[in-house]
C-alpha cells in the first residue's frame, strides 16, 4: 500500500513549511531555482527536437518528450520548490488537518511567485547568451508557444488537470521504490508521457514562453495570449494535484490512517 509514500509526502510538506516560516525569502529563491531547472529542460528539449523538426521529421516531439526528462532530475536531486507539485504535498497534508489550509495558500501563491521570476530570470541568461537569436534554431520552439496561446479555454483547463495528476504521480510514485536508478527511470517516463501526450504544465508554460518572448517571437504571439494560457492551466494544474492527488489519496487512504496502519 501507499501509505509509506503519504507519510513521506507530510514530511516534505512540513519541511517546505519550516523553511518558509524560518525565511519566506529563502523559500522564493528556492522557487526560483525550481522554474529555472525546468528552463534547462526546456531549452535542451527544443533545441534537440528542432534539428528534427526542420527534417519534418515525426520524431520531433519523442526527442523533445525524452530530454525533458532532465528538468525533473534537476528538481529532485538539485533542489526548488515547484508548484504543481506543491498543489499535491500541501493539500494532501491538509485534509489530514496538519496543516492549516491559510498557510498552504501562502506556500502555493509563494510559490508560484518563485516560479515565475525564475523563468523571467532565465529566459534573461538564454538571452544574453544569443543561443536563440537564429530563427531557424527557434522554429520548433516558436511553432509550439504559438499553438499554446491559442488553444480553447476548456480543453487548456482539463489538459492541465491531466498533466499534474501525472506529474504529481512522476514525484510520488518514486518514493516507494529503492535505488536511484528506479527513481529515475520512472520519473523520466512519467514525464515522457505527459509531454508527448501534449498536456499543459504551468510552470513549463512559463518558462517556454519567457524564453519564446526574448527569441524574436511571431506577432501573433502576445502577452495577453500567454494570460489565456497560463490561468486556466494553472487552474487545471491545482485540480489535478489538489483533488485528484491531495484529497483522493487522503480519501481511500483515510480508513487505514485513521486506524494507525
């Protein structure tokens, strides 16, 4: 049973807790580092499968999909603070009623605070360093910021449920196996599997625009479109780490820890 791995999750909750309450500074910075690591995965990702998207070849997005992978390493080995795995970790811990869900709105908006001055501050580093300033190094990247600032409401909403629940089950699932090797075999699949599924991660989102933004974007690229696509797939994201995570593991879990097993 999962009930090992839940009590891992409390600990991380408070632990993340204690270090906000010691410095909420602190715990931004770490927030940052978070957005940051994942602006690493993003930028490998399509400067991989752009050499393969210029062959319109289909392996583009498996390419991309794979060298993601590296972001999540990042996160659990290197450190951060991300949101979408916050949504699970502190909702869970407060249907448990261990922690106050005040104090859990203060680490999400904290969070997500961190998370998008890191992405700011690293698109700023891929700037400077003029890895993106030919445009046929950014055709894959561009191609794909622009789809997802047009995409409907709805379906950025439920594709943003579907992609934490996944991403909160790629940090989650790992901490029942032993060794790093499992670990990270199966954090890498699961986030294969939501970014070739075309899912929205909020934060990635963040970071994949902000990079796009000081790349010579297209005019039909906008910052208005980036606010379309941001609000309802965070709003999807704290779904899917929120309920389908946080309270459905409390949930079908609560007869057994209610029982102390």
């Amino acid at each position: 049973m999962e009930q090992v791995a839940l009590k891992q999750v409390e600990e991380l909750a408070f632990k993340k807790q204690k270090i906000f309450q010691r410095s909420p500074f602190r715990y931004l910075l770490r927030s940052m580092l978070a957005s940051m690591f994942i602006g690493f995965g993003v930028i490998v990702a399509f400067k991989a499968g752009n050499f393969f998207y210029l062959e319109q070849s289909p392996f583009a997005f498996p390419i991309a999909a794979l060298t993601f992978g590296a972001a999540i390493i990042l996160i659990s080995y290197g450190g951060g603070d991300l949101f979408t795995g916050n949504t699970f970790y502190f909702s869970y811990t407060a249907f448990q009623r261990k922690m106050r869900w005040s104090n859990v709105c203060k680490l999400w908006l904290t969070s997500y605070l961190g998370n998008i001055l890191g992405a700011i501050f690293f698109a700023f580093f891929i700037f400077t360093t003029g890895l993106f300033s030919d445009q046929n190094t950014t055709r894959f990247l561009m191609s794909v910021a622009e789809k997802k600032v047009h995409l409907p409401t709805s379906e950025l909403f439920f594709r943003g449920i579907l992609c934490n629940w996944l991403v909160c089950l790629a940090f989650f699932i790992p901490m029942k196996l032993e060794g790093d090797g499992a670990k990270l075999f199966t954090m890498m699949l699961f986030v294969f599997c939501f970014f070739i599924s075309g899912y929205e991660h909020s934060i990635a989102n963040m970071c994949t625009f902000a990079i796009t933004s000081v790349s010579n974007p297209p005019e039909t690229f906008t910052f208005a479109g980036v606010i379309h696509n941001l609000v309802p797939a965070t709003l999807g994201n704290l779904v899917g780490g929120g309920v389908l995570m946080g309270w459905m593991y409390y949930y079908v879990n609560k007869p057994f820890l209610n029982n102390g097993l």
